[in-house]
C-alpha cells in the first residue's frame, strides 16, 4: 500500500527524534 506524505513524516520525525534525545537508547534496547 502507498504511505501518505503525513505518515513517512510521522515516522522521519519520530526516528530523529529518538536519535536526538536518546542516542544509546535504541543500541542498548
């Protein structure tokens, strides 16, 4: 199915988000 605009936003944002506030986070879990 196709991803709307809003949704490939959504998942961009949330990805830099992580990556900011919890840099090792995403590693150690």
């Amino acid at each position: 199915r196709e991803f709307s605009a809003t949704e490939l936003q959504i998942q961009i944002l949330a990805r830099y988000t992580t990556t900011i506030i919890k840099p090792g986070d995403k590693i150690m879990s």
